[in-house]
C-alpha cells in the first residue's frame, strides 16, 4: 500500500511537471511568435503610395531635356504600386489636353534590360534591382538621344546619357530619397545629387 501510494505521487509529480514544461514552452513560442510579428510589421513599409517632392529628379542633375515628356524623371509626383516582382510608376502627364492622362513605367526587378522607345532616335533601356529587404531599389538607365551636331544644324548625332538612380525607402515608410549619378560626353564631368520625395496624405 505504501509502495503504491509514493509511486502514485512520483506519476502526479512527473505529469505536474511535464505540464509546467509544456506551458513554459508553449508562452515561448507565443512571445517570440509576437515579436516576430512585431519586427516584420516594422519593415513592412514599401514603395506603394502617392509620393511629392519639390523638384524632378532629373531637375537636380539639370538634366531635364535629355527625356521626353511623359517620363517619370521629370515629374514632381508620383504614384507607385509595388508588386512581387515589379512595381508601377505613375505620372500625371502634362501634355496639352490631357490633364486626367498619366504615363506610367513599369520596372521589373528582374534585373533584365527593359527598353522604352519614343521613336527618331530617342529612348532609354534600363535595369531595376530590389535588395533583399526591399527597402532599396537601383535603377540603371542609358538615355539615348539625337542632337544637332555643332557644325550643321540639320545633321544630327546619337547622344548617350548612362544614369544610376539609388532609391531608399525610409524605416517609416513615409520618405524615399533617390541618390542619383549621371554621366554623359554632353557634360564635362559626372554628375550627383539627391532627391527627396515624401509620402503625400
């Protein structure tokens, strides 16, 4: 009876203490289940929203007339939707009637070579690439363009523009500055210069 009694009071002890285990694992696996959660709603921030700034992209590089009306570099707003692979960038177009229009780019971060063409001579290619944490994009562009050559007017020339924007996503998700280099034979030397967009709403 005796024996009987301390071996029914070592199985209590054993299953009271496996399920003191059991509840101190399953708090664990809770709280850092949350904090996870926490840390990945922290950087869940993308580049998707209406975004303002105060002058173009290409207005800082004073590189404004090597693209077409319509392109995105030289708009003062933008209107971005991000997706897996690939995001959308909206802009109001400002040619004449068309106040409602907007032209839109899209750049996928497959890194291969996407190309848009506007005809005569005029275009650019460029590659896109999104880093890892997706808080970082890089965008290599070469403009091309036809200019009149300085002896005759009416003979033209094929002109190169080879830009690198680098766009960074802030932690709070409410600003994106673009780091941007342009290099060209139409300019003496390189040129760099930033350029901050914020989160309009």
């Amino acid at each position: 009876m005796i024996a009987s009694s301390i071996l029914k009071r070592k199985k209590m002890k054993n299953k009271k203490t496996v399920f003191s285990c059991l509840i101190i694992l399953l708090t664990g696996v809770i709280y850092f289940g949350v904090q996870a959660q926490q840390k990945n709603g922290t950087h869940h921030a993308n580049f998707s929203g209406e975004w303002k700034s105060k002058e173009s992209i290409s207005m800082g590089g004073n590189i404004v007339c090597t693209y077409d009306e319509g392109d995105r570099m030289l708009s003062k707003t933008m209107k971005i939707a991000e997706q897996a692979d690939f995001l959308t960038i909206g802009v109001p177009n400002p040619a004449p009637g068309a106040s409602l229009a907007t032209s839109q780019e899209k750049l996928a971060f497959d890194g291969k070579e996407s190309q848009i063409n506007h005809g005569r001579g005029r275009g650019k290619k460029f590659t896109v690439k999104l880093s890892a944490d997706r808080q970082t994009m890089t965008v290599n562009s070469i403009v091309y363009l036809m200019l009149a050559t300085p002896s005759n007017i009416n003979a033209q020339k094929q002109a190169f523009v080879y830009v690198t924007e680098v766009w960074k996503l802030s932690n709070d998700g409410k600003s994106i500055s673009v780091q941007a280099n342009a290099k060209s034979t139409l300019f003496s030397s390189e040129r760099s210069w930033k350029t901050v967009f914020d989160k309009a709403g």
